[in-house]
C-alpha cells in the first residue's frame, strides 16, 4: 500500500470554511482505480491544523490519478483563497504493516543500513517525480 499524507498548515478563521470544502467534495477520486480511501484528521496537537490522508494499493495508481482528468478537476475546487494563506506540507509512505490485511509485511523491508525509504522526499518537497500540483 502507499499513503500520501499532506499536512496542511490553515489560519484559524479557515477552518471551517476548509472543513466545509472538504465534506462537499466531489469524489471523483473514490471510483479511481487503485484508491483505497481517505481522511481528514484533525490534530489535537502539532504545528498543522488539519491532515489529509489517501490511501492507494501501489504508487503506481497514485501517480496515475496525479496524472488524470480527476485530479486536475478536484484540485480546481480547491478553496484558492484559503490555499494561499495556507501552508502545505506532503509525504509519502510504503505501508508495510495495516492491521485490516493479513499479519503479514505489505512489502520486503530494504536492507538500506537501517534508513527507512518511508516519506523520503524529493529536494522540492515532493514525495513523487510526478506529483503535479
């Protein structure tokens, strides 16, 4: 599995309004293939003030709904005015354990010296080459 996680950063008067957006989305994400499912979270601490998760079965789907018509038009709803007063930070993960799948590890585990490749980012800030915003 792959988890894309983007941690957003929204002025307080924002947040309901950003709360608002997100229950009235459209979904168009939810038929895509390879989706799996995803979460607004609001933190009872930290620095962001809302987290937005998606849940996909490969990195590959992710990067082919980055790619696609659904993604330019959900990211074209998004509440411009409250985007620019706001800060946006992503990651990136390989699951390799989900409590809901068999006790089995999702994935082989990298013998890398004991650096993990999960939410590695690209010097942009970007988990993935191919994430078009």
């Amino acid at each position: 599995m792959f988890v894309f996680v983007s941690h957003l950063t929204v002025p307080s008067e924002d947040h309901a309004e950003l709360e608002r957006h997100f229950r009235q989305r459209a979904q168009l994400v939810d038929g895509f293939p390879g989706f799996l499912y995803l979460q607004l979270l609001k933190p009872q601490g930290g620095d962001a003030t809302h987290t937005f998760v998606t849940v996909w079965k490969s990195r590959d789907a992710f990067r082919r709904y980055m790619k696609s018509r659904e993604h330019k038009i959900s990211h074209s709803r998004e509440p411009a005015e409250i985007m620019a007063r706001s800060e946006v930070r992503h990651q990136a993960y390989q699951a390799l354990l989900d409590s809901r799948e068999t006790p089995e590890w999702l994935g082989p585990l990298q013998n890398d010296g004991g650096r993990s490749t999960a939410g590695e980012q690209s010097p942009e800030g970007t988990p993935d080459p191919d994430h078009e915003s």
